[in-house]
C-alpha cells in the first residue's frame, strides 16, 4: 500500500524548501508532523513536559535540518531526534529511574484532580506506557494523535505491515492490562524490562 | 485480524477502541506552530543595504588591514592548533584523573579535552566529559579515553581500554567511539562500552540502540541487548541480556571459537531450539552469519517466531536480499535500519 506520490512529493518539496531557507514551509511541516512528534514524547515523558519539549525538538530539527541526506526520509530523521530528545529529558532532570516509573508519575498527577474522568484518562495513559516501546508507540499515536495506521506508516517510515502489526498487538496487551487493573491486579511495571 | 476500524477507521466501529479515543483524545496535540517566520528574523544576520553603506574611503581602509590581519592571525592560528575544534569539559567524580601530565585533584577543578588528547583514570579515579551539543560520558576507573576528532556534526573518540558510560543526545550517526575490535555509532542511545587489555569489547545499550562494525562485520544493538567483540574478527551476535545461559554460552561459542564445522552445527541448533520469541534479534543476525546450507534453518525458525512482512519471501531472503532483511528487521520494532545505512555511510567518509 503505497502511499500517493502527489503526497510524499509535496512533502518532499517542503523538506527542500525548508532546507532552502523557508520558514513558512517548515511551519507546514510542523503542522504535518507535530502529532507525531507530541505523541512520541508523549510516551516515553511526563505530559506537563511535552508541549515544551515538541517546540524543542523542532527548533533542533530546524537547525540541523542541513544534516538530513535524503528527505524523502525526514519522518524518520525527525522521529529519531524525538526519541534522543525523550532520553535527554531524563539525562537532565538526573533521574533515569524515572523512565522506569511513568506509572507512578501518572498517579501522582491524577490524585490533583477529582473528575473522575479525568483520573480514568490518566490511569489509562499510565497503562498507555507500561507497553512494549515496539506497541506504545504506534497505540498512542493511534489513540491520542488520532492517526490512522497507514498514516502513522507513513510518518515514521515503516511498511504498514509492521504498524498494522505492532498497533493489532499492542492493542491486545493494553486490553489484558486494563481488564487486570479492572480487577485491581495489575502486575508490576514493564517499561523497564522490554 | 478484525481490526480496520483501529488500523484506519473505517469497518465497524470497535466500541472499545473508541473509548479509548475518547478518553485519551485529552491529552492530543493541540498547540499552534511556533512563529519560525519570527524566529529567522530575530537571527543576528546584519543586512546592510546601500542607504547604509556610507563611509569614508578612510574608514574602509582601515577595516580592511584591520580583516587581513585577523585573517592571517585566524589562519596562522589554525594550522598550529592541531586541537582546534569543540572540547569536551571534563570533570572529576573521584581520584584524580588526568590528561597529560594534568591532574585534576579537586571537586570543583575542571579541564577541558581536546582533540588528541587522552583522559586517564587510574584504578581509584573516575571522571565525567560532557559537550552540549553531544552527550555526557562517564569515564569508570582504569580507563583511557582519546579524542580523535570533534567538530560539530562529528564526535569521534577512541576507548584503548576501560568502561564508558554514554548518554548521547546528539542526532543519530553524529557520535562515534572506536575500539580495538569495533567501532561504535550511536544511534540515539544511552550505552555502556567496555573494553579490556586485550581489546575485546562489550557493549551494553539501556536506551535506544546502537551500530557496531568491523570489516563489513555489522551488529544492531537496541535497548535490554548486549553485544561482544573481539580483534580481528569484529562484533559478536547481538543478545537481549535475559536470554538463558544456555543460548548465551552456545552464541559466544559460535561466535568467537576455533571449532570444527560438526560443533559449529551442533551450536546453531542449540540456538535454533533454545531461542524465545524475544530472540528474533539474534536469529536475525545469524541469517546472515550462517552458510548457505544452514540458512533455511534460521530462516525457519525466525519465521516462527516473528512472522516475515509480506514484503518479504523466504527466496528473497535466503539470497540475503538486503531490502527484504531490512524490512524483516524493521518490522521487528527495534528501530529503523534506514537510519543506520544512511549513518554508518556518513561517519564512514568522515
């Protein structure tokens, strides 16, 4: 399932004219990209940090646009750079142990606020990033972002058999660890021991 | 797999994927794109048009000895630092670690590592070296760390012996550490490299993953796996580090010893029957570390394990179809090995 030419080569053309200089095509691609890029932090640090950090990773990806050898790659490359951006995070705030412990982080925040929905949504996410890396990603993108599968494919650069994949999985293990929690089971956290 | 609706949205709608949309849709991107038109225009670019451009004949004179003479002193200047460049700024944990004939003995002394330039730690000393626009590393006790290159877009050190711990947040392809038996790329990652007197190696990666080569030898390291390697042959197979012993000891056995071909079978299949699903990581490495003969066995059993995109036949692969292992290996979520085919090329010309 290829996706259309019209699409990659605009956005081919955006890459080009951002490289060239111009600023307004890299606002366009910020428009196509900034859900990907929010939903990447989104799973890996806490979510009072993520705005920031997607202004941060664009601002970097600005300047090292330069470095980029093939555009037709540029959702790779900037997928990349938000991920090595994700790790800097717990590199600077000194507490890689926090990787380790999303689930926690998430209940904290939650105990704040008293909407019962919203504390739903938070446990939800919590569970959200217990995942494998391999399905967090995707699913997040899938259910935060509102991507479709094709177009996260697309995004990051993978076929779509191994998004289609990763998200029918990843999905399957979040159903398994919502039921456990439904039955005040939950096993100890993952995210460490992918 | 009834799953349109969570692959694109369309098909019956799955009640509980959409209430998941729903309840998470919350936390969604929501933020309008900065004003990067602004941000060019506050960049410190002076543009002097001709309304502007009035002065004497005098003045001018005078700025263009004054430029030679900066220029020459800059070029003269250049050609005798052969450490020019970025330098890393290290800093003492405990001991005293030194560069040179530099010891720093304080917490609060600094220094900084230039290009050739080599950071020892001795058995009781422990240092750290950071550059803002890389990473941060830290040196472990009896270690010896040189510099070979830095300048922005290509770090490139050389660990002669020692660990090394490696936080590297710099773009993939950009950092780079050569050993006595391989080299290593980061490809955005946190890792440990450890190098003994004999050269041989081990690398270890907690975040991300990592690029190791020799001579055409090539092993993907991600996160959870551990990789080992030695002179004159290069880098091991690649193993997630809860694999059981069994299959750890046969790799390192298939790896590195002298042994006949009849012991050589007798290890792949251990490793063929031993491996867990989990372990698609080392069988993939393996089918391109197998002969000809053995390769459908591998292929055999990684197919069980984690099923082949179909994009990819067992033909294409057995023949090593370079697109096809690529693809297989993308589709095992480890990390796009695009970025190690562009990566590896870049750092190889530098």
């Amino acid at each position: 399932m290829a996706q259309p030419t019209t699409d990659t080569s605009a956005e081919d053309a955006l890459v080009n004219a951002a490289r060239a200089g111009d600023r307004s095509a890299f606002g366009l691609l910020y428009d196509r990209y900034a859900r990907m890029v929010h939903g990447i932090l989104l799973c890996r640090v806490p979510p009072r940090e993520v705005d920031d950090l997607v202004q941060e990773v664009f601002l970097l990806a600005l300047r090292k646009l330069d470095s980029l050898r093939d555009i037709s790659r540029f959702g790779a490359w900037l997928s990349t750079i938000t991920r090595n951006r994700a790790n800097d995070y717990f590199r600077r705030s000194d507490s890689l142990d926090r990787a380790t412990d999303p689930e926690a982080e998430e209940l904290a925040e939650s105990r704040t606020n008293d909407h019962v929905v919203e504390q739903e949504a938070a446990m939800t996410l919590a569970v959200l990033r217990t995942l494998p890396e391999t399905y967090r990603e995707p699913l997040t993108l899938r259910l935060v972002e509102g991507m479709t599968g094709p177009e996260i494919a697309m995004r990051i650069g993978l076929t779509h058999g191994s998004v289609r994949v990763n998200l029918h999985r990843g999905m399957q293990m979040l159903r398994e660890k919502l039921a456990e929690r439904v039955q005040g089971n939950l096993p100890e956290k993952t995210l460490g021991a992918e | 797999m009834k799953d349109d609706y969570l692959w694109d949205g369309s098909g019956e709608p799955d009640p509980e994927v959409q209430k998941l949309e729903n309840l998470l849709g919350r936390y969604r991107h929501d933020q309008p794109a900065p004003a990067f038109d602004q941000l060019s225009e506050e960049r410190p670019a002076p543009r002097w048009g001709f309304a502007s451009f009035r002065f004497s004949f005098q003045i001018a004179a005078v700025a263009a000895v004054l430029l030679i003479g900066v220029a020459a002193f800059l070029i003269i200047r250049a050609r005798l630092a052969s450490n020019a460049g970025p330098a890393w700024e290290i800093a003492r944990i405990e001991g005293a670690p030194r560069v040179g004939w530099h010891s720093l003995s304080a917490n609060s002394e600094t220094a900084k590592l230039k290009v050739g330039q080599t950071l020892v730690t001795d058995n009781t000393s422990r240092a750290s070296i950071t550059l803002d626009e890389t990473g941060r590393i830290e040196v472990d006790a009896a270690s010896r760390l040189r510099v070979v290159a830095s300048r922005p877009g290509h770090e490139r050190l050389s660990l002669e012996r020692g660990t090394i711990h490696a936080t590297i947040w710099a773009p993939p392809g950009e950092f780079v550490v050569d050993t006595p038996s391989a080299v290593a790329v980061d490809l955005g990652c946190v890792y440990t490299l450890h190098v003994d007197d004999s050269g041989a190696g081990l690398l270890r990666t907690t975040m991300g993953w990592v690029g190791f080569k020799l001579n055409g030898r090539e092993s993907f390291i991600p996160a959870g796996a551990v990789c080992a390697t030695r002179p004159k042959i290069g880098p091991g197979t690649p193993y997630l580090e809860d694999a059981p012993t069994s299959f750890r000891d046969a790799l390192t056995k298939f790896d590195f010893a002298k042994i006949t071909p009849q012991e050589r079978n007798v290890l792949l299949g251990i490793l063929l029957v031993d491996a867990r699903k989990e372990d698609a990581l080392t069988l993939w490495h393996l089918l391109s570390r197998v002969s000809d003969t053995d390769r459908p066995g591998v292929y055999d059993r990684l197919a069980a394990l984690a099923p082949p995109p179909k994009d990819v036949t067992s033909e294409g692969v057995l023949h090593l179809d370079q697109k096809m292992l690529d693809s297989w290996w993308n589709s095992l979520g480890y990390g796009d090995v695009y970025l190690w085919h562009v990566y590896e090329r870049t750092w190889s010309e530098k």
